[in-house]
C-alpha cells in the first residue's frame, strides 16, 4: 500500500473516537514504501517491541540518550534494553573495585608469601596493607574467641 493512499487522518480519529487509543498505542510505520501498523499493549508493555516499532534499529544514535547510547555501544542492545528495564530512572554507581575486601584477604590467606598476597591485593584493587590488616584483625578476633 502506498502512503498517499493511506487514510491516516480518517484512522486517527476512528481510533480516537471508539477509545481505542486509551489501551493501545497505534504507530505507522514506513518502511520500503509500504505502511505498517504497530500495536503495543501498554498492559503488557515489551521494551524490545518499542524498540523497534520506533525504527530505533540502525538510528541509535539519533535515537537514544547519550546515556543509553554509550551502553548500547559498550554492552550491546540486549543487554542495554535489560538495564533500561530493571535500573530506568536510577542512579548506578559503579565502585572503583570489583571484589569485597573480605574475598580478597580470602584468597590472600592462602599463602605464606607476602609478595604473593601483595600482589593478589593489586589484582583485586587493594593496597597489601588494606589486606594485612584485615587478616590480622581476623587472626586477633580468633585468637580472642
């Protein structure tokens, strides 16, 4: 069907008036020349189906927020919809380390070495002496019960 031969106006109001637009949102879409007709159920919304009833597909870049832009660019578009989904309108810090502290003097008791554990603490974004010291606080606290 060509777009001069599509009644959009006579379709918008027929939705409006029988209120249909409360329930669902009607999108026409062009693509290769032909018109489309894209429903989404805001009861039952799927962020995936938005995602492309918008033609967002290829456009990411005029589309999304810088912020989202920078994740789908990192992370990939799944995973990007996934965050937007569960976290959309939060803040997410993103601690400098990865590991709980306590994880690494875990690991780090399991060598006599101090070279070794010093270098198990750089790997896991600790100073030798954060982990030293949590491990003596540990010996004290046993020794101590």
């Amino acid at each position: 069907m060509e777009i001069n031969n599509f009644p959009f106006m006579t379709l918008k109001r027929n939705l409006f008036r029988i209120g249909f637009m409360a329930f669902v949102f009607v999108r026409i879409l062009l693509w290769k020349g032909e018109v489309c007709l894209v429903t989404i159920d805001f009861d039952n919304i799927n962020e995936e189906l938005v995602y492309e009833s918008f033609g967002v597909d290829g456009n990411e870049a005029e589309a999304l927020s810088d912020a989202y832009l920078e994740l789908y660019e990192l992370i990939g578009k799944d995973a990007m919809l996934k965050l937007f989904k569960h976290f959309r309108g939060d803040k997410i810090d993103c601690p400098m380390r990865l590991y709980r502290p306590e994880f690494i003097a875990d690991l780090a008791k399991q060598t006599n070495d101090r070279r070794d554990r010093a270098k198990i603490a750089r790997a896991g974004g600790y100073s030798a002496k954060v982990i030293e010291g949590m491990l003596s606080k540990r010996r004290k606290e046993n020794e101590e019960s």
